[in-house]
C-alpha cells in the first residue's frame, strides 16, 4: 500500500479528495505491454519502406513540419522532463522548475542559429555541415566521437529513468531488479531503431508525444480542480506539505543552489545553449522536405514543448502538495518517481498504469531517437566518409548503422545499471553541457565565421569535450557526497561545482578561435562562400539532399 503513506502528508483539506490507493502491478505493466505491441505494429509496418540509406537515416524526407514538430517534442520530451523535473519542482521548488526554463528557452536559440541554417547544408548528421568546407578526415571522426559521448550521456539519463519507474511499479528496490528491468528497456530500444529505422522511430515519438501531453494536461488540470482552479491555493497547500523545509523555502530561490549560485548558473548556460547542439534532435531537422518545413517543425515544437513545461510547474508543487517530498524521496526510484506517485494519488491504479505507460513510451522514444542518431554518426561519418572515403556500398553502410545500435544499446544497458538512483533530469543536463561545450562552438563557427579551419573545428570538439569530461569526473557528481555516483564515501573531488558549462563551454568557443588563427592551412574561401549563400537562401540544399 503506497497510499497511507501519501495521505500522511496531505493537507487535511486536500485529503479528502483523495481516496485510499493500492498499486497494481498487473494493471501497470498490461498497460506498457499494450503500448509496446502498438508501437512494434507501427514500427513494423514503417521499417517495410526502408530501402536506401535516406530512409533509414531520415525516413526518405517525407515529414511534414507539424508531423516533425511533434516528433521533436517526443524526441525533446524525455524521461527527464517528465519524471527528473517534475520530482525536482515536488522536492526542490523555484530551484527546479530552473530546468523548465532552461529547457524552454534553450529552442529560441535552436530556432534563430542553427534550425534552417543546418537543413540548408547537411545532409544526415551534424558532421555533413562541419565538414562542407573542412578536411573531411579529421572533422568527421572528431564529430562522431563528439555526437556520441553526447548520446551516451543521454542514454544514461534515460535508462535511469526506466530502471526507477519500473521500480516503482511493481514495488522492485534491488539492484538485480532494476538492472533486468534496464536490459528489457534496452532490448526493446535495440528492436525499435533495427525494425523501424528513422521513419519507425518518428511515429513511435509522434505518438508518444501526443499521449504525453493529453496526460500531464489531464493530470494538470486535476491538479488544479482539487484546488478550485487557484495556483496560489495549490503553492498553500504545498507549503502545508512542506516537513523537511521552513514552510516557504519551496517558493524561493536557494533551496538546491543556495549554497553555491555557480552551479546554478552554469546548468543556466549548459541548458540554454546545449539543445542547438544535441546531435539526436539536429537530426531531426533533415527528416522534412525543405527548409521552410524545418522551420515550421521548430516553431511547432516550440509551443507543444513550452505548454508542458507549463504543466510540470502545476504537476510539480501538485506532487508536493499531494504527495510530499518525504515521500517521494523515500519511494522506488527516488525524486523520479514524483509525477507516477502523483497519478497515483490523484486516479489510483488506472492512472498510474496510464501514466506510467506515458513515462515509459518516452523513455523508448528517446532512447531510439538517440541510438539512431549515434549509429548514423558512426556508419554515415565514420565508415562511409572516412574508412571507405564516400565511394563504399549504401547498403553495406545500412548494415554497419544496424550493427553500431546492437553495440550502443549493449553499452547503455550497461552504464544505465550503473546510474540507478540519480536524478535523470541531472544526467541530461550534463549532456546538454558536453553538447554546448564540444558541438555548439563548432556549428556556429562553421556557419558564421569564414576564417574558421579543420584545425580550429578539431580542437574545439576534442577540447570541449575533454574539459567537460574532465570536470565532470572530478566533480560531486562522481564522488564526495551520498548522491554521488561512488557515494560519500570515496572523494576524489576537487572542481566545486555539478554542471562544468560555465569553464567547458567557453573553453570550447576559446579553442575554436585558437586553433584558426594559429592554423598555417587556410580553407577555401569559395567553399566558405558557398556554404554561407546555401545556409542564409536553401540554393542547392534540396539537390544534395537527395543524393
């Protein structure tokens, strides 16, 4: 029974209406498997057209902005959003809806630098456009590594997540539970992206994305009813809730970064500037026509993505009203569990199972989307243009794109049994800073300055992404407190703050800047011109799109 211990901590008001819950793991986990026999027919059904190269990798471009606008809020809206920043608002408050805007305000810059401008000049990856007027060699493999650390870290997000709500769900809280449950999650991201490819794997997010918004707004507007459509009543009852901080704390700023602003401002500019360098949803970009769809698909995204990081302030202090931090940190899968927890409170089984079967159909629909674009990184830069120097067979490179994602999904199983317990809205913030540190500097050099080189893009991703890692390894998030990856017990931790984006990022612009004015081999400048006229007007964009 979860339900007594909630209704110890509800306002007497709101107890009332909430009736005594029982979870039912049977009801839950038929709810997931209808979901996954769905989505297997739909990736089914769309794997059956993948017959070349484009695809596989882009679902043969035949998205429309709408449709694509919603597959990037499905690939955008991962288990972090929905379960890391819903469970960091019930237990952190002002301090965690922090991620909410982060995360929002992180497209306007996706939308005005880089969202036209790279379906203009790529052509699959991120790498297509860094190395349209770069040596091909060095660039493309320093990109590949780039895209996928970033996904790597993604994936451990993810996994977490799934490891933590599963947990919940059917009451699991060992290790050896949770790490079957993480190789099952894998398995079926493995079956997804092998099955359906780009075009499978967009109608699964499409989907998912749908289901989740109708959810959380559901649950919203719950939320609200049992507080007579009142936010400042709903903040009260929260308050009320409150045992573990002064009554107030969850209202104000300082909560989580009190004690060190730093950190605070440093996952600001990680969130901020990492989503116009995520490789999974630079992806996205080229699974539309042209570039007006492109933009059309961002602008889409924007308001699907911006209404339900609206919903998760509401689901948040819900979470906490209803529910209560204590409890919530002390259930299966920790601060994640605060929004199934909530549904719990709110529907009982039924729409735990919903819910639940919501949070999970996002988790599979992000880690296919990542493992996609990291095997496409690999075969397409990697094999393709580098080992078989663009002349090998299309085909062959298909086969490598369906090897490299049973190889990713065995080592993001792996690592996501090793990451059980942090908060995955965390996690991912550190890849949106390896994301801004290495591949963000680079785009924007490769699109704007003419003088940039092959020199100046190598340093930049192999620096940015070496000062990222390095900091983060020398962190708290690895050792030196009881939420750290080695526990507070072992500390090897000497750089004070979570989120390195405040030193990575500026080292990654820096090294960028370096490495092109002390290069003694300039680029050709009628590529560079070329490569401005195409990202600013689309000319030729859609001819070498087709190849």
């Amino acid at each position: 029974m979860i339900a007594p211990s909630i209704l110890q901590s509800l306002p007497g008001r709101l107890a009332q209406a909430v009736e005594p819950t029982e979870n039912n793991p049977v009801l839950n986990i038929s709810i997931f498997l209808a979901f996954v026999a769905v989505t297997l027919i739909v990736v089914i059904r769309a794997g059956r057209n993948n017959k070349t190269a484009a695809d596989y990798y882009t679902g043969g471009r035949s998205f429309t902005g709408p449709q694509n606008g919603f597959a990037i809020a499905g690939d955008y809206l991962s288990a972090a959003s929905f379960l890391g920043i819903v469970g960091a608002i019930a237990v952190s408050g002002y301090d965690g809806f922090l991620y909410s805007i982060g995360f929002l305000v992180a497209w306007l810059v996706a939308l005005l630098l880089v969202a036209e401008l790279m379906r203009n000049t790529g052509k699959y990856t991120m790498a297509d456009v860094l190395s349209f007027r770069l040596r091909q060699g060095p660039v493309r493999v320093a990109a590949a590594t780039t895209t996928l650390a970033v996904c790597f870290f993604y994936l451990l997000a993810q996994m977490a997540g799934a490891g933590g709500l599963v947990s919940l769900l059917l009451g699991i809280n060992d290790k050896i539970g949770q790490s079957v449950v993480v190789t099952v999650v894998g398995g079926l991201m493995i079956m997804y992206v092998l099955i359906g490819g780009m075009k499978g794997t967009t109608w699964v997010q499409i989907i998912k994305a749908f289901l989740l918004i109708i959810g959380a707004f559901a649950m919203t507007v719950w939320v609200l009813a049992i507080n007579g459509f009142n936010f400042s009543a709903l903040l009260d009852s929260a308050i009320a809730a409150s045992t573990s901080v002064p009554a107030d704390a969850i209202l104000v700023p300082g909560l989580k970064y009190g004690e060190n602003p730093l950190d605070f401002v440093s996952l600001a500019i990680a969130l901020v500037l990492g989503t116009a360098g995520l490789p999974h949803v630079l992806m996205r970009f080229y699974t539309v026509p042209s570039a007006k769809e492109a933009r059309r698909s961002v602008v889409w995204a924007i308001w699907l993505i911006g209404a339900f990081y609206l919903f998760t302030l509401v689901l948040g202090f819900g979470a906490a009203a209803l529910v209560g931090a204590d409890t919530i940190l002390a259930a299966p899968g920790g601060v994640n569990s605060a929004a199934p927890l909530l549904s719990l409170a709110l529907g009982g089984p039924l729409l735990l199972g919903f819910i639940s079967a919501i949070a999970f159909a996002t988790i599979l629909a992000v880690v296919a989307g990542i493992t996609i674009t990291a095997a496409t990184s690999f075969a397409h830069d990697i094999y393709m243009s580098v080992i078989k120097k663009g002349k090998g067979d299309p085909d062959a490179e298909v086969k490598v794109a369906r090897r490299t994602v049973v190889v990713i999904g065995i080592l993001s199983i792996a690592g996501g049994i090793g990451v059980q317990g942090q908060n995955i809205a965390f996690l991912v913030a550190l890849a949106f800073a390896v994301a801004a540190s290495a591949n963000l500097p680079t785009i924007l050099y490769s699109l704007f300055w003419r003088g940039f080189t092959t020199r100046g893009a190598v340093w930049s991703m192999y620096g940015g992404l070496a000062v990222t890692v390095g900091l983060i390894i020398f962190s708290p998030v690895f050792s030196g407190t009881e939420t750290s990856m080695f526990g507070a017990g072992v500390d090897f931790a000497w750089f004070p703050l979570s989120n390195p984006g405040i030193i990575s990022i500026p080292v990654g612009f820096f090294l960028g800047w370096l490495g092109s004015v002390t290069s003694t081999r300039k680029e050709d400048p009628l590529l560079a011109a070329e490569m401005s006229v195409r990202s600013m007007t689309g000319f030729g964009a859609e001819k070498a799109s087709e190849h």
